[in-house]
C-alpha cells in the first residue's frame, strides 16, 4: 500500500509495537517454493470451509504448470516470522476461464486447493464469502490490508508489517468517469468495485495484489473485492479497483462443491486468489 494511502491515522507512532485488529488474520501470504516471490498476501477466507490468500503471480506459472505453491497463513511481519505462522502447499490451482491475463480483463480471479486442511486458530481466521445478491455502497468505509510497497517503487521495510488502510466504496459510474480516456471508455466492468479516494494519496500498490477489501456490516465483517488493479498508486483520480467477490460467488460455491463433492468442514482446504503476471525471476 502507498503510505499516505494505506496508512490510517490510527497507526502505531514510531517505535510502538501495535497488533492489528483481528480482521486482518484472513490474510496470507503465497509464494513459489525455491524462489524469492514473497509477493503478497492474498486474503479472505470463506465462512467454514473455503481461505481466501491471493498469488498475484498464478497466471505466468499456471499456463506452464511449473513451479511448487506454498501459502503462508497467519503472517503479520515477513521479516520476523511468528510461530504462530503456518505453511501450506497448494494441491490444485482452478482459474476463471474468463481471464485474460492482462490488467483490467474480467475473470480476475482463481481458486487454489491445498493438500492439507487447515484448523483455524486465532491467528487464522476466516471473513464471511458474500452471496450473489449482495451489493456494496458508495461511500460505504471498508478496509484494505497488504505487505505491498509503501509508495511507488518503495518496498516496506523490516521488519515488514501487515499494514492497513481505510477506504470508501466509489461507484462504477464515477469509476469509469474517473478513468475515462480517449483511448479506452468505462474500464471498469460489471465483475469490478472501486474504492478510494479521488484525491490521490491512499491506495493499495504493487505488491498489494489479492489483498481484501473487507467490510464491517452488523459486527461481521465481508470480503467485498480484491485488489485487482489500477493506474500507479495513489494518483488523483485513479482509485483502487478490485475484484468483485459477490459477482463470482455463485462461481465459487459451485466450483467448492465439485472439488469437495459437498462436503463442509471446519477445515480450510480452498484458497481463493486473484490472478495477475508475475516476472519469473
């Protein structure tokens, strides 16, 4: 997240250790097995049986079939791992057939299975799947959280701390007037949800990918979106856009269905990710 744009004034002052509210246990970490891709943190996990972490980097590895994925769960400072932090491997990796591998396509999203249930714990929690029929307001407060660079083209610094920000809901119909240029008319489409600010000046950023944006409603607290993409971070009138989760819930459920034959358990076997290009390094 951009500093200024993911950081909410709440923030610990220098030198003070503060833990995050426990919202932000949804969060995970995926990265290639052998390789430096310590990318962020995909969150959300579904009610009882399904975890949402992202791996902005999915595409470029799936269309090969290369590679080992490992999820990291209850993470909170990548520098100083915590022995509450678990890892997993990733069995199965079920993309959206409507992606099409560039930013602003639809389908920005994907499902990973792991090999092994996952027990939650207090540090691994799940955020509520919204269904089909749910919608998310304009100028509704939500919160996004990442590991991602804390303005654009600086990376967060050790000890690496989950961050988070709050942002409101922004229309598509404002979106789109947003983003509007004589090249490309309404980017954003009908599977998308922006949220930020139009000023500029608080965003998710590179590295943010896959992140939640998650919002409180009656004490619980639902994954709306996720971070998908955008232009720079933080530039005026160029919010954040994300992923919107309840347009692909029913794709979700029925997908969760046929891998698990129906069966629902208290364990987490499915990850759900968003699917962006990663450099192969």
């Amino acid at each position: 997240m951009v500093r200024s744009s993911r950081w909410p004034a709440e923030l610990p002052a220098k030198g003070e250790q503060r833990e995050l509210p426990s919202r932000d246990n949804w969060d995970a970490i995926s990265q290639r097995e052998h390789r430096l891709c310590r990318t962020r943190p995909n969150r959300r996990i579904r009610e009882a049986t399904l975890m949402l972490p992202m791996l902005h980097f999915l595409y470029s590895f799936t269309s090969r079939a290369s590679g080992t994925f490992k999820v990291q769960l209850g993470a909170y400072k990548l520098a100083d791992p915590s022995p509450n932090m678990i890892i997993s491997d990733v069995e199965e990796i079920i993309s959206h057939p409507d992606y099409a591998g560039y930013d602003g396509s639809m389908g920005d999203i994907a499902l990973m299975k792991l090999k092994s249930p996952v027990n939650f714990t207090d540090y691994i929690l799940p955020i509520c799947l919204p269904d089909a029929s749910v919608n998310f307001f304009p100028g509704e407060r939500c919160w996004i959280t990442g590991w991602g660079q804390i303005l654009q083209g600086e990376s967060l610094q050790a000890p690496q701390t989950l961050q988070e920000l709050e942002v409101p809901i922004i229309s598509r119909d404002e979106c789109n007037n947003l983003y509007n240029t004589t090249d490309e008319m309404n980017p954003i489409k009908a599977d998308m949800i922006c949220a930020g600010y139009p000023e500029g000046g608080k965003d998710a950023c590179q590295g943010d990918s896959g992140g939640p944006l998650a919002c409180k409603r009656d004490a619980v607290w639902t994954l709306a979106g996720v971070v998908s993409w955008g232009d720079g971070c933080a530039k005026p009138n160029h919010p954040g856009v994300y992923t919107l989760v309840p347009f692909y819930a029913d794709w979700i459920q029925d997908t969760m269905a046929f891998e698990a034959s129906g069966t629902l358990s208290s364990l987490v076997r499915f990850i759900w990710v968003l699917l962006l290009p990663l450099q192969i390094v």
